[in-house]
C-alpha cells in the first residue's frame, strides 16, 4: 500500500557530503514515523536516524553532529543530509516508513535502497 523510493546515493570523498531523499507514495495511508537505515558490507541492517510525525528526531550515536534527518509532510519525503563522511558510512543506505490506514492498517514499507561509497 506504501512504497518507498530512495535517492542521491553515490560517492564521495572523506569529508565531503552526500544528500539522501525519499518519497512516500500511496493512497489511503498516514506515515507516523520516517526513517533511514543503513546496512554495511557484512553487516545488519541498523537505524541511522529517524523522524516522527511531531518531528521528533533520533540519530544513532555515530553519525550524531553529522547528518541531518529532515521532512516535508506535505510531500511525504524525508532527506539525510550527510556531512563530514567516513570510510565507515559506506553502506546501502534504505528509507523507510511506519505507517497506518483506515480499517485500521498498518505497517512498515522499505525502499530498495541506494548505495553510499566513500573514499579515503
């Protein structure tokens, strides 16, 4: 009922910057919470930052000083703005949704993802 669809991943030097976004599309649906995850070579998917509805936001503590989660209601899309990056961001970064929807429905509705690279 939710899909997700991210972009603005690539490469970029140490330091440097990228800008992530994510849409939400659907029909019927009400998004509480927004958030990008991340998965590194080898390793489980972990959140990076998260949105609320009221606009609460949460950072994992590596990543805190540096990225940025931001939203736009209206638009149904949420951006990480990430600075100052590390070898250590490589990784397939994904959006993601929690969700509800008259019945009551609800759930949880994943991008592809779009991968990050970051070079020494």
């Amino acid at each position: 009922q939710v899909q997700m669809l991210e972009s603005g991943g690539g490469l970029a030097q140490s330091g440097g910057s990228l800008l992530l976004s994510c849409v939400a599309s659907g029909s019927g649906f009400r998004i509480n919470t927004m958030e990008w995850y991340r998965a590194a070579p080898g390793r489980q998917r972990d959140l990076v930052a998260s949105i609320t509805s009221s606009g609460l936001t949460h950072y994992a503590d590596s990543v805190k000083g540096r990225f940025t989660i931001s939203r736009d209601y209206a638009k149904n899309t949420v951006h990480l703005q990430m600075n100052s990056l590390k070898p250590e961001d490589r990784a397939i970064y994904y959006c993601a949704a929690e969700w509800v929807a008259p019945v009551p429905e609800g759930g949880r509705s994943w991008g592809e993802g779009t991968q990050v690279a970051v070079s020494s």
